[in-house]
C-alpha cells in the first residue's frame, strides 16, 4: 500500500520527519506492508529550499499547492501557531485529507471546532506529537486504555522549565542562570515565555482533559502559574523538607467536577515523579480498572517528536477513522476552591512575636501549620521562615497571605507553593 503525503514546515520536526521517513522508510514497509511517500515540501522560507534540494523531493513556498494536490492523502502540518495552520488544516480536511498536526497551541484553543470538522468530513486528525515528543501517551490513552476511566493526571510536560528546575538544584545556581543553559544548549528558546510561564503545559493539558475527560477547558480560564518566581532558596528548602519542585500539570475528576491547574508544585522525594531530571516529561494517571500508570521519555526535540508525527501517519494510512470523543458536560472547579497543603516562604523581620503575628493570621483564617523551619538568625535583619500547612482552601490561604504580606515585619510578597500528595 502507497500512501503519499504533504509536509507543510521545515523547522526541526519538519527536517526531522524527512530524515526519519527516508531512512525507516523499508523498516516501517517491513513491519506495516505501507509505503510513505513524500510527495512534496512546503516552507514560507525560501531558503528551505536547499534542504528539499539535499533530499530530491519537491519543494514549494506556497502550501495549496500540497493541501489541493489530490494525489496527497495526508497533510503534515508542522508549521506551528494559529494561523495560517489553522486554515491548512481546515481546507485540508475539506479537501478530503487526513491531518498529522504537532501544534498544541492550535488544538488547545480550536481542538473543539477541528475535530468537529474532522468528524463531518470522516477524516483523522493525528496528533501524537502535540504531547510529550516522543511518548506515545496519546495512543495509550484512547486505544490503551479505552476500556478505562481516567480520575487524575499529573504531568511534567515540558521538558524546558523542568531542566531549569533540575538545574537549580543539581548546581545550586539560580533562575537566571539555569536559564541561560538551557537556551545555550538549545533546551530553552531565545524567548522562552511560552514555557516559563507554563502556557506551553497548559496547551498540552487542554488535549489531555479531552482525551481522558471529554471535556475542553477555556485555555483562559485554568488557573496557570509559571516558574520565574523560584528561587534557589525554595528549591533548597523544598529538598530538606524531602520534596522537589516540579511545574506540574494537574487535573483531577469527581464526579461531575473537574479541576485543571499548571503551576510549580512540590513533590515528595518518594514519587517517581520528583526523580524525572534534566528536560524529560513524564505523566502519571491514575486509573481505574487499571490503576496507576507512569508514562516517561523524552518530550521535545526534532528527532523524539518526529517519531510520533510517523506514528500517527503510519495510524492514518491503516485506519483512517478519526478519534472523536464524545463530549461531557462537567463542573469546572474554581481555582479559589481547590483544597491541598501548601509550603509558605516569608521573608520576616528577626524579631520576638513575628511568627506569633502570622500564626494568629493562619488561625483566624482556619488554616492549621504541621512544621515550621527556621535556621537564620539576624538580629532586625529580614531572615527567610517557611511553613507547611495542613489542607487548606485556596481563597482562605490567599487572603491570609495578604494579610501577612502587610505587616511591616515582613517583606512582600511572601512565596506560595502548593504540595500534591500523589
């Protein structure tokens, strides 16, 4: 069988995917009797041309020319952001094409619309590559585990933000210099906000509250936190109290009631989880009836994410009928309602009755202290105290925090991060 595609982007997964297709190309004929053939390259940049020219295929600026060839059985879209790939993909599957997509960022916030449209047309979106590179966690998911109900997840499911926090407390060096690093290693873009601020995890989180829980979040609406605000300090303490600090992809069903957050969490030593080093994803689900499931492996990169860009082309060709869930109305929690234990940093003034002033602040609030630290001793001098507290509801511990963050005796903003139980 000859299934002939498009590749419309020749960034790294773009170049990737070529490479991989020509040289596994009798190994995927070997194991699946499928041919893939490349039929033609398109990139805005004129001087891809060159890598086309290296490869003997085709190349092309204008991406219709691939999107109305009707030889072409399936468009590879791996040009990234909204638009234009938003329209290639639509005219695509209006052209009676299948889809391999790696963008995150389109699906998060069109996935609905899309797959609708997919759906309509009975054509197949691919994709695999939009989470955790090279993982096929998606495939798991909705053939795995289809006889499956998925009631919590929690994911690490950038590979940039968690090098940095790996960093940080591997070489003991701050922020910005884990930073720096990573994009001089190429692990971090030149601008990197995407991922520091968790954007990057809460697009991935989005197609993964699909897939588990037939619901699309509002991108907008879930609560998210990067990790610009974490000192080294943070990450020292954090290890003497036996947890590291992960940017976490949370999202949790009861019931009728979900809730979906991204922020830095603190993980106890003892999960697998906190041992995922450098820039690798992993994603933990708990399930029933299969129980708990850890997915882990490399999250980014040309050759990793080309892997799964072929998986779903491959998946294509041999059953073109698309993954549709059926979608389920929920109650989405709200941030401020959320319940867990948190680990507090203040910054307070090295004087008798502070931390009786903050202790009466928790209290008055319902919030209960399980452990104290306190090591620095410098007389009228800001010294760092951190608390773990007991479970608390969020919109009583942010009111509290105000609180304290105005007391002349401590020096704001007061650092907040949650701790999850996994």
């Amino acid at each position: 069988m000859i299934k002939k595609i498009g590749i419309i982007g020749l960034g790294n997964v773009g170049q990737a995917t070529v490479r991989s297709l020509k040289k596994y190309s009798s190994l995927i004929a070997h194991r699946t009797s499928l041919k893939i053939e490349i039929k033609g390259l398109c990139d805005a940049r004129r001087s891809k041309s060159k890598f086309a020219k290296i490869n003997l295929l085709p190349f092309t600026k204008d991406a219709y020319q691939l999107i109305n060839d009707p030889a072409i059985d399936t468009i590879v879209e791996l040009v990234g952001g909204i638009n234009p790939a938003k329209q290639f993909i639509i005219d695509a599957l209006k052209k009676g094409k299948n889809v391999v997509t790696a963008n995150k960022a389109l699906l998060a916030q069109h996935g609905r619309e899309l797959f609708a449209l997919a759906e309509k047309k009975k054509r197949m979106i691919g994709f695999e590559a939009s989470v955790c590179g090279a993982i096929p966690l998606i495939k798991s998911i909705s053939q795995g585990l289809v006889s499956c109900e998925v009631g919590e997840i929690y994911g690490i499911l950038n590979g940039t933000t968690n090098y940095i926090l790996y960093k940080m407390g591997k070489d003991k060096v701050d922020f910005s210099r884990a930073l720096s690093e990573a994009q001089d290693k190429g692990i971090a873009e030149r601008n990197p906000s995407l991922d520091i601020n968790g954007v990057d995890t809460l697009h991935k989180l989005c197609l993964l509250s699909y897939l588990c829980f037939g619901v699309w979040p509002s991108p907008e609406k879930v609560y998210t936190r990067g990790i610009k605000d974490i000192s080294l300090l943070d990450i020292l303490y954090a290890e003497e109290l036996n947890y590291r600090i992960k940017l976490l992809a949370i999202a949790k069903k009861r019931g009728k009631r979900l809730e979906v957050r991204v922020h830095p969490t603190l993980v106890s030593m003892d999960h697998p989880i906190s041992e995922v080093s450098s820039s690798y994803n992993a994603v933990s689900l708990d399930t029933q009836p299969a129980g708990k499931l850890l997915f882990y492996g490399l999250g980014a990169g040309g050759g990793p994410t080309s892997s799964s860009v072929i998986s779903d082309i491959v998946s294509i060709s041999l059953h073109a009928e698309s993954y549709l869930r059926q979608e389920e109305k929920v109650i989405f929690l709200k941030p401020e309602n959320i319940r867990t234990r948190y680990y507090i940093r203040f910054m307070a003034l090295d004087k008798p009755g502070v931390l009786a002033q903050v202790s009466r602040i928790l209290a008055a609030f319902g919030i209960s202290i399980a452990s104290v630290t306190q090591k620095e001793r410098m007389k009228r001098k800001f010294v760092p105290i951190v608390m773990i507290t007991h479970e608390a509801k969020e919109r009583d511990m942010r009111r509290a925090l105000a609180k304290i963050d105005n007391l002349t005796s401590i020096k704001s903003p007061s650092q907040l991060i949650r701790i999850e139980n996994l």
